[in-house]
C-alpha cells in the first residue's frame, strides 16, 4: 500500500499538492479518476442508488430520503486505488469532497440514478497521527481530514439551515447565488454588488431576492459538541471538547453520552464584530461521516493477539478444572492489589463490572442486567482504592462525586448557548455501556436523587427542560462509596445508617458495610503488609493465591471477553437456591417487623445477577449450585440479612480455598433444607 502523506512540513507538502493537482490536470479529470474508483470499488452502492431511484419514479414522488442517497468511500480502499488521488482528499477535502460528489450523482445517473445529489461519506481514514487523532484538533489543522473519537457531551436541537439564496440584479436584470459563508456561523450575507454572469460587469448596488422554489436551497443542520475519551488522556490532561457540525442524513443520529467517530473538515469559525474589536474565532468540526458505537468495547488489539488471549483463558480454566475455587481467587485477588484482604469487597466488584444477562419479555418489558454496588465503610477502608480500581478496569468509566463533576452533575441539564438550548449530559449518561464511579455518595444533590432511580432501574434518563422532551441512554453499572452519617449503629437499618431514601437503597445489588473494629491478628497482617509495601518489598502472599497475579491489561480483557461471549442459563438446583433463600429473607423480615425495603422482588433479580455474573467470572454458560451459594455469601456479607450464615465480614475477609468453599456451601444447603443437593 502506498504511503500518504506526511504533515510535518508544511512547505513540502503544499509542493506536493501542487505536483499531484498538475498530474490531473483540470477538475474534469480529477471527476474522471473518480468515477472511475467509485464504478470499481463501490458498484453495489450505485446499484441500490439506482433501486431506490426506480422504486421513487414507480412511486410517483420526488423526494427520496438523504439517508439513501449516500455513498460511503473506505479510505483504504482508495488508498490502494489511486494514493495520489486519496493524498489529494486529505490534504483538501473542501475541493474534493464537492468533486466527489458530483462525480457520484453523474455515476448514479449513468446508471439510471435520475441525477439526484448524492452525499459521499469518507470512512476508516490511515491510522496516522496526521489523520487519526486521540486529542482534539486544533489551529495547524485547519482544512485537513482528520478522525476524531470521543463521547457526545451535548446535542444542539434539530434546526432547518439555508445555504443557498438567489438574487436578481435590477439593473442588467441577471439572477445570482449567494453561499451561505461556513465560517461565519453558516451567515447569508446580502451582496453589495453584482455577482451576475454576462459580457459587461455591472455596477449595480440594488438586488431583488428570487420567490421561486429553487431560489433557495435548505438542509437538516445540528450542532454537537464531542468531548476527548477520557481512558485515553495521560493522567492530568483535562478532557477538550470541539463543536461538530452535522448536515442532511447525519442529523440526529447521536444522542448525549454515545460514543462516537467523526470523520470531517476542520474548520474555522467567528460572529461579527465591531471595528476595532477583536473577533473570537473559535475551531469546529464538519463532519463528513458519523459513526455510533452500538457497544463499549475494550482497547482495540490486534486480532491475533485477541485470539492468542482467549486460547490463554480456555487454558488457564483446563489446567484449574480440578480447583475452579482457587482459579477465581486468583483473578479476583489479582485486584487492587495494593488493598490486603477485602476479599469479598473485590469479588463485588469483579461481578458487578461483568454484570449479569439482560431480558426483555414478548411484552417489551426489559429487565436490566446490569449490577449496583454501594461500599459503605469507616473512613481508611479502601472504598475510595476500589473505586478508582473499578474505573480502570472497565473500558469505559466516569469517575466523579456525589456532587457531580459538572454543570450537569450525575443526570443531565438543559443549557443556553448561543441563544439556543443545548442538552449537556451528566456522569451517568456519559458512563452509558460502561461503569459510573460515586464517590462520596451520601453527598448527592436531594434534587437528583428522584432523578437518578429512573437511571438506576429503567437505565434511561427522561427529560422534559426547556421544550426539550426526550430520553437519553443511561446503560451503566454504577458502583459507588460513602461514609455512615456518624458512627455506624449495627442495631439500625442502612436507611438510618446512611441517611438515604429507602428506593434508592433497594437498587443496589450488594450494600456491603465496611466496619473498621480492632482485630489484633488482622491489625498485624495489615501492619505488616503496609510495611513491606513502604519499604518496597513484596508483601506477604495472605489472599490464598494459588497462581501469579493477574495484570491490569489482562484482567481487562477476561471481563470483557466473559461479558460477551457467556449468557448464562440458570439450571432448576441454582434456582432452587435463591429462591428458597429469597421466601427466607421475606419470612424474616416479616416476622421480625424490620422494613422489607430491602427484601422486595428486587431482592430476587439482584441474587440472578449475581450467580449470572458469577457463572461468567468461572468460564461456564450454566448457572450451577456453586454460582448460587457465592451470590449468597455476598448477600450475607452485606450485614443486613445475616441470618443464614454468621460471621461473614467483607473487611476482614480472606479467600477461602476449595475445601473452605465446599464446607461453607454444605452449611448453607443445610441451613437452606437443600441437603439433597450436596
């Protein structure tokens, strides 16, 4: 494949630009050259343009739909095409692009397409630092094709844009267009003298504005603001955003928090100003291709090495099929291993981040299959570690506090810009097919705490501010830390302990309460253990890890490769378990006169994702007895139910060996009256 070329000098590249333009000769041999590329690499595109045209004519009607009328150009393609004419788009895309156009309308009409316009959308640019950009573009980038990838912050509303205006000169009578000007905020300016083609110039300064229904020409127009991808910054580089401007058939395609790449033209812009004052010239995007990322994935690899890891996992559970329970405790005490113990804490965090299987039923309803987690914890238990340990480990993650880390906070706001309203997304939206990090939860706005049981369960946002009336994707895990208001009483429930409603209590899956007592002998383990770690030993091996610890790097990709590859079904013995471990929670509590607003159906559906999730953190497809009694043991260690089993403590907690975990599933079959399934 031929090189494209490089942007490091600029004199050399403008040489190079003229060189390539001379070899072409005229606009019609370049138009030529592309009808050319698009009849050889993109003829089943033309066909369906000329399919669409014929079922238009068929149909009686004149106006087809922007979205069909497109022809998408992979840049590769071109690149081993013709890499003269593909250097040639990158280096001025505003010429070409118009030229690629027309050379696809005069295709699509020689094949019967009726000469309509056709969009081109330019895709899968050189993975080059010249034309694919982790950061947002600035100044020296102005006129270029470049790729940018980031997160929808804000949506502008869906407006109508004249671009074109016609004029009749009152002198020679001639008629005119008038482009709207781009860079002055798509500004149609009136003219100030004649523009009209004919044999004298005309120096008249009087025009009449054109009636007819082609004097003017109008196109979908939005404005977008696409922020950098946080997980790609070094640490402290604050996120940029840069304005995207969207035309025809790609308006309306993205919403507040999806994950984008825009292919387009970077572009100058400005308002007029007054004389002597200083214009505020701002750089934006127009895109020429916008794609939406159905799901969040982890960091691109390359495929063999993908491959290469997925063999490695089928291996690692081939060799641990004998000891499956110390198999696991490698991989979640391979976890924040800078926190000694917390065994339990990090188990919820592994399966909250790989979550369980999402249903939707023949009615519509669905039922959400992503987890909740809430760490409520003295201070110095590592709640904020695991926090910041869970964000990294998910391929897309918010970190932010109960307060919010913007003018949105965790929801989504309504602002004015520009004279129009704008909907700017918050750290829930933004954490959309990811994981949202709180910190300091109990510090959340009461304003928001309505707001955010709808995002918590349904896992959508509804919002009804300003005229705008919508609803955005909120499709995350949120996982989330704070203190007891005052010193923690065990004798009264959570809702007392933390000052939280009772409904947003009951959407977290797990509430594990994290109490700092005196134990002597885990005081020394944790003293020792933070010794050897300050003087740069390697601590004490006390987690029961029966293999070398896992890296951040791979532990990244077994969840995401788990998530996507494993729907795990519930066998009748798993099923069995939870519910008849559900009926006990329920009996309980109602015995006992406590507030069953944690042991609703809610309750339930927590315990399913949970041995789901468990299944999928084990390699299987099938939800056994073992993944029910482990969803149990985390319930239990939450302290608001133990009744089945004693003494679990998610702080002062190892990582029980086989033969531990076989004898505390015995215990609680017992406990359960489900002897007979030992």
């Amino acid at each position: 494949m031929a090189e494209v070329v490089r942007y490091d000098d600029t004199a050399s590249q403008q040489l190079q630009s003229q060189q390539l333009e001379a070899r072409f000769g005229n606009d019609a041999a370049v138009v030529g050259a592309i009808q050319l590329f698009l009849q050889n690499r993109c003829a089943d595109q033309l066909d369906r343009l000329q399919t669409s045209a014929n079922r238009a004519v068929e149909d009686d009607t004149t106006n087809t739909e922007e979205t069909d009328a497109k022809v998408v150009v992979d840049m590769h393609e071109l690149i081993g095409f013709n890499h003269e004419l593909a250097t040639l788009v990158l280096e001025s895309p505003v010429r070409y692009l118009r030229l690629f156009e027309q050379a696809a309308a005069a295709a699509a009409s020689g094949r019967g397409g009726g000469g309509a316009k056709v969009a081109v959308r330019i895709e899968h640019l050189p993975n080059h630092p010249a034309c694919t950009r982790t950061r947002v573009p600035g100044s020296p980038d102005v006129g270029r094709l470049v790729c940018v990838s980031g997160t929808v912050v804000r949506t502008g509303l869906f407006k109508m844009m004249e671009t074109r205006r016609r004029y009749r000169c009152t002198r020679c009578r001639g008629s005119f267009d008038v482009q709207a000007e781009l860079e002055q905020y798509n500004y149609l300016a009136r003219p100030t003298r004649c523009m009209a083609a004919g044999l004298e110039p005309c120096q008249s300064t009087t025009f009449d504005q054109l009636s007819e229904d082609d004097s003017t020409e109008c196109v979908d127009y939005q404005e977008i603001k696409v922020q950098e991808q946080a997980e790609r910054l070094s640490l402290g580089s604050i996120p940029r955003a840069i304005a995207v401007l969207l035309e025809g058939g790609l308006v309306d395609v993205a919403k507040s928090g999806d994950a984008v790449t825009v292919t387009g033209t970077v572009v100058w812009r400005w308002r007029a100003t007054a004389v002597g004052d200083r214009p505020d010239i701002a750089v934006a995007l127009r895109a020429c291709s916008l794609r939406v990322h159905t799901h969040c994935a982890a960091p691109s690899t390359e495929q063999s090495s993908e491959s290469e890891a997925h063999a490695q996992f089928r291996r690692y559970w081939a060799d641990n099929a004998e000891t499956p329970v110390a198999a696991r405790n490698t991989i979640v005490s391979s976890l924040c291993t800078q926190v000694h113990g917390l065994f339990y804490a990090k188990l919820a965090v592994a399966l909250t981040l790989i979550g369980g299987v999402a249903r939707t039923d023949p009615s519509g309803l669905r039922v959400r299959g992503d987890g909740h987690l809430l760490l409520v914890g003295d201070p110095g238990t590592a709640k904020s570690q695991l926090l910041r340990h869970a964000a990294r480990l998910a391929p897309r993650a918010v970190l932010t506090t109960g307060v919010g880390s913007t003018s949105a906070g965790l929801t989504v706001s309504a602002v004015k810009d520009g004279g129009e309203w704008q909907l700017e997304a918050g750290a829930l939206v933004l954490a959309d097919r990811g994981v949202c990090c709180i910190d300091e939860f109990g510090s959340i706005r009461e304003a928001e705490k309505a707001t955010i049981l709808e995002a918590m369960e349904q896992q959508s946002i509804s919002v009804a501010k300003a005229g705008i009336v919508c609803r955005l994707n909120a499709r995350c895990s949120v996982v989330a830390a704070m203190n007891p208001k005052g010193s923690y009483d065990p004798g009264s429930s959570l809702a007392v302990n933390t000052a939280l409603p009772a409904p947003l209590l009951s959407r977290f899956d797990l509430v594990l309460v994290l109490l700092d007592s005196p134990n002597d002998g885990w005081d020394a383990r944790v003293s020792e253990f933070v010794l050897r770690a300050s003087f740069g030993e390697q601590p004490a091996a006390a987690d029961a890890v029966t293999g070398t610890a896992w890296s951040l790097d791979t532990l990244r990709a077994y969840f995401a490769y788990v998530k996507s590859a494993f729907e795990p079904q519930t066998t009748h013995a798993a099923e069995l378990v939870l519910t008849t471990y559900y009926r006990l929670q329920r009996q309980r509590d109602s015995l006992s006169g406590a507030s069953a607003a944690r042991t609703t159906i809610r309750l339930l559906e927590s315990l399913i994702r949970l041995a789901q999730s468990h299944a999928r953190l084990m390699f299987r497809d099938k939800v056994l007895v073992v993944d029910a009694i482990a969803a149990l043991v985390l319930m239990e260690a939450t302290m608001l139910s133990a009744s089945l089993l004693a003494g679990v403590d998610a702080l002062h907690s190892l990582a029980p060996d086989d033969a531990s975990f076989a004898q505390l599933q015995d215990t609680a079959l017992d406990r359960l009256g489900l002897s007979h399934l030992k």
